[in-house]
C-alpha cells in the first residue's frame, strides 16, 4: 500500500510541475503573440492552453480520487491501532512515509493533510504539532515550508 501510495503521490506531484509550466509556457507566448499583434495565434494559443489544462486537472483529479481511496484505507488500518498509538507515533509514521527511503522533504500542506486524514488532528493541531516538533528537534525545515525527521 505504501509504494501505491507513493506511486499516486509523485504523479500528482508530476502534474502540478505540467500545469505550472503550462501556465508559464502560455503567459509567455500570450505576451509574445499580444506584442506582435497576432491575434488568430492568441486565439488558437488559448484554446491549446484549455484543453492541455483541462486533460491535465482531470488527470489530477483521478489520481486525488485514488489517494483518497488509499487513504481511506490505511485509515481503517490506523483505527484498529488507534487506541494503541501516540500523536507523536502517527506523526513520525506518516512523515517517514512520505519521505520514502530518499527522505525527500515534505510540504508542509502535504503533511498537514495527511496528518488530518488520520482523524488524529484537525488542521491547527497539525499546524502546532509540527512547531513542537520543531521546536523538540525531532524535525527540521530542510528547506522553507518543507520538513524532513532528525
């Protein structure tokens, strides 16, 4: 389930890394094209642009519907053990997880919904959480909004 989970995770990632650059590709060649007064390739330029972003956002939103489903999944796992676990169990557990093995580092968004999607947190606990964390120096800001376990 883990690697499933990864695996859903990165191509989201993926996708988001297409619509940003999309965006930017389509403003430049907009400015471009307004500049030269081309306005037949403005237009056909805005109808590309829709249908790439609009094939990508659904593409997106399948893979988010996947996540979720996994999710619900491991939720049900983490409820039988919920009794059993720690806050600070469940922290550690699902920011290992998302690190992977490379121990890439995590959003902070990323992190803060996916410690609410266990229903141990709502979202200002997970917010204060990861400050304690901070401050406990069980983890660190790798880079700014992105955190990574000691």
């Amino acid at each position: 389930m883990y690697s499933e989970s990864k695996r859903i995770f990165h191509k989201i990632q993926s996708l988001d890394e297409l619509l940003r650059d999309l965006e930017i590709d389509y403003e430049a060649k907009f400015e471009t094209y307004r500049e030269s007064g081309k306005d037949k390739k403005i237009e056909r330029l805005k109808e590309e642009f829709s249908e790439k972003r609009t094939i990508y956002l659904k593409k997106r939103e399948k893979y988010c519907v996947e996540e979720r489903n996994l999710w619900k999944k491991k939720k049900l796992v983490l409820d039988l053990d919920k009794r059993n676990m720690s806050k600070l169990q469940v922290f550690m557990d699902i920011l290992a997880e998302i690190e992977g093995k490379k121990r890439l580092p995590v959003s902070r968004q990323t992190l803060i919904d996916r410690l609410v999607q266990t229903g141990f947190f709502s979202d200002i606990q997970a917010v204060t959480f990861i400050q304690r964390m901070i401050r406990e120096a069980n983890i660190y800001e790798s880079k700014p909004e992105h955190y990574n376990r000691v």
